[in-house]
C-alpha cells in the first residue's frame, strides 16, 4: 500500500536504519553467533556479515532497558537451527540488526529483535520472529511464519561519553540520545544535570540533545540526562539516564623556568640568560618576559619553542638573584603576572687586563661562502684602552683581528667552519702594556641556531 501512513513508516525506518548505523561499535565478535553468550552493547564482525546457526543467548544482567545492536555491511542470515534468547531480563523491543544488504531467515530458526534491512528481508516456512521486519529497497517475503511484535517499551536516554579531556571552569560538550522503542525521539528536552548550573537542549532528528556543562572544581563528576518534555507514543518524560561518571582535570598552568647560566659571569660584561615559559606543558609563543635582577630589566619574546632569550649586565661582584616574569601572553592559560623561581648566580670582578665574553655560533642563512657559520667573538681590554689589536682563535686557529674602540672592546664578527663549531670554547690575545695575555670564554650554539 503507498499512502501516507506506508510513507511515514519509510521514512520513520530510514531514521531508525541510520541511528542503528551510527551507533559506535563496542565489540567485534566472530561471524557466527551461535553459541555465545553476549551482553548490551553495539556489535559487529571482521567479516562484515553474521550468520546463526546456534543460540545465541542475550543477557541483559537484569536491565530491562538494556540494548543490544547488531551491525552488518552485507547479510544476516540464520539456519534451521538459529535461536535468539533472552535472558536477565533482555526485551525483544530493545534487541537491533541493522543489515547492510538482505537478511535470510532458515526454516524453523527463531529470531529475537527488529531487523532493518537495507535491501529485503526473507523469512522462510517456519520462521519464528519475535519483533520486527523492517526493509528500506525491497520485498519483505513471508512463508507460514509467526511474528510477534513486541509492545511499546519505555522511553531510554543514553548520555554518550565525553570526547576530549574535561578541564575544571571549561565549557564540556555533552549529549545524549533519546529512542522510542529503539526509534529516536525528535523535539523532546533534555536536561543534563552534574556541572555548575543545570542545561537544556532538544533532540534532533537523530533524537541527539547536545549541550554544554561547565565543571567548576577538579575530581569526580557524574552526569545525568532527564527528558522534561517529549511529544511520543513512549512515556519519555521524566526518563532520566544511567549516571555517566567523568573526570575533571585541573585547570592547566602556566610555568616560567629560567635555564642555568652558562660560564661564568663577569662584573660590567652581558650575561646571556634565558626561560622557557610553558602552557599545560607545552611551549607558549609569543610571550614577553622580563627578566630582572641586572642593573636594569630587560624584555624579550618567546619563540616557537617558548623560550625567551636575553641578557643582563651586573654592576657588582657577589650574588645575584635573576627572576622571569611573563609579562604579557595569548595563551589559555592565565600566564600574565606569572613569575619564575629565583636563580641565584655568582658574579664575579674581571680578571687581568684582558677579558672574553661567552659567545655563541649560528647558522649564516642564506648559506653564505666561504664559512656556514658565524660567530661574534668579543673581548674587552681594562682599563679601557682604543687601538690594541686582539687576535681570535678558535680550535688554535685564527679566525680575525679586532681592534678595541674606546671602551676598550674589540669585537669580531668571525665565519666558522662546520669543525671549529665542535669547540666548546674560544681565545682572546693581545699585547697591553708590552705584555702578551689572553683570555678564553665559551662558545656554545645560539637558539635558535639560525
């Protein structure tokens, strides 16, 4: 018959057909479930078909409301031998096979549940159903058959589980899922209940409600999801579900670690000193950082890998007390203000007439000829004196001459070839007073290195 009623349950088995395939698989089970003993959840097999050829015995451990779905890419077909039964107070109505292609149906087999085929669906003489045959392309086709169709069943709500952490004070997408005797409820309202304050979302075609709750202290939280209002042959309303427990997380921090000094610190030379700021544990970039406890502050960014790299000239001999404080950061955490612990370092008074300073090296982009690498080397001469040559050597080699301005630095700009970078450390020689000295500092990679 093609009137509007056959054209409604079309299109009410095309809704229930598509809820059935989405549902998330729980379980991959072998093809024939003969046999077996299986309890509520969402089943299908390797082989993308099943066959019944046994009892399969379906335990609903004593849910009445307990759902078993049955999920096929091509067939279902039972044997003479096939029974379906029920145990722990499994219901008919709420047992699913959603069929890809056709289902067949052995003479004298017993089948529990409705079947949703997506081509046809053939019961042959002497099959027994217990639920539905329901066929979206082709013929359902009957032969002296016995078919029961199971009553309404209550409303059920299902809320699905949480994707993704839940952190504490952050909006957590939630859903759940309303059926009409396995058919999905449409319009109805659902309250989810268990975060800061109450909310209330409607279902969709798919009878899906989706809301957010918001968790404002870390730990254990239980949801829940009520109906408060659905317009259904089902009594939904006032249908609440299993509680769904979840795991709230802590708010992530934001953390500022200043890195050790390397070499030593010298009264009126800058010190390279730098911190990594984090998120979570994960770099922040972008962030500006102020480092103090030098003769003045100084403010530099972070970069990709969230570390901030700077310098700070101390004016006096003894300890000193270097702090990081992020300043100002787009980040979720709240990282402004955040301040990184002290880090105590010994600055000690310039020895000799001449001084090195610690460098580092870097790749010369684009790759330049004749050296891939450049390094500035720079020495100091006390008291300060303009003019004297001091020569650079790095690996005992040679690498330039700088002649010291009126403060008495000399600084060199010295290409590096890819051996020399392996020193850990560079010298300074020059000849002040008439007398050769020289001085030697360290020589370590920059970051970034290009």
């Amino acid at each position: 018959m093609n009137d509007a009623a056959a054209a409604q349950a079309q299109a009410d088995l095309l809704i229930g057909y598509g809820n059935a395939l989405v549902q998330p698989v729980t379980a991959t089970v072998a093809t024939e479930l003969g046999g077996t003993t299986l309890f509520p959840g969402v089943y299908n097999s390797a082989s993308g078909t099943f066959t019944l050829n046994g009892t399969l015995t379906l335990d609903a451990q004593g849910n009445p409301n307990a759902v078993f779905i049955f999920k096929t890419n091509t067939t279902l077909i039972t044997g003479a031998t096939g029974n379906v039964n029920l145990a722990g107070l499994a219901q008919s109505s709420h047992v699913f096979w959603q069929v890809g292609s056709s289902a067949t149906l052995g003479a004298g087999s017993t089948i529990r549940g409705s079947i949703l085929a997506n081509t046809s669906i053939t019961a042959t003489t002497g099959a027994i159903v217990d639920g539905r045959l329901l066929a979206l392309g082709a013929a359902v086709t009957l032969d002296t058959n016995a078919v029961t169709v199971p009553a309404l069943s209550t409303c059920q709500v299902v809320v699905q589980p949480v994707v993704g952490p839940v952190v504490a004070g952050q909006p957590t997408p939630m859903s759940a899922v309303v059926t009409c005797n396995g058919l999905p409820v449409s319009g109805a309202s659902v309250t989810f209940n268990g975060g800061a304050a109450p909310v209330t979302a409607t279902t969709n075609a798919a009878g899906i409600a989706t809301g957010s709750l918001t968790f404002n202290t870390a730990g254990t939280a239980t949801v829940t999801a009520t109906v408060t209002a659905a317009d259904t042959a089902c009594a939904c309303t006032g249908v609440v579900s299993a509680p769904l427990t979840i795991t709230v997380t802590p708010q992530p921090s934001c953390q500022v670690v200043i890195q050790p000094v390397a070499g030593p610190v010298v009264v009126g030379q800058p010190t390279p000193v730098s911190a990594v700021v984090s998120c979570n544990g994960l770099p922040v970039v972008g962030g500006s950082v102020t480092f103090t406890g030098g003769a003045v502050p100084v403010t530099v960014t972070t970069n990709l890998a969230g570390v901030a790299t700077g310098s700070l000239t101390f004016n006096s001999a003894g300890p000193a007390v270097i702090t990081a404080t992020v300043t100002a950061a787009g980040t979720g955490c709240a990282c402004t203000g955040v301040a990184s612990a002290p880090l105590t370092t010994t600055v000690v008074q310039q020895t000799g007439p001449l001084s090195a300073s610690p460098a580092c090296w870097r790749a010369h982009l684009p790759i330049p000829i004749p050296h891939l690498f450049v390094a500035t080397l720079t020495a100091t001469v006390r008291p300060a004196q303009a003019g004297v040559p001091v020569t650079f050597f790095v690996s005992g080699l040679p690498v330039g001459t700088a002649v010291t301005n009126a403060a008495g630095v000399a600084t060199l700009n010295a290409g590096l070839s890819i051996l020399q970078i392996s020193a850990s450390s560079y010298t300074a020689t020059a000849t002040v007073g008439g007398v050769p000295v020289q001085a030697t500092n360290t020589l370590r990679p920059c970051f970034p290195p290009a």
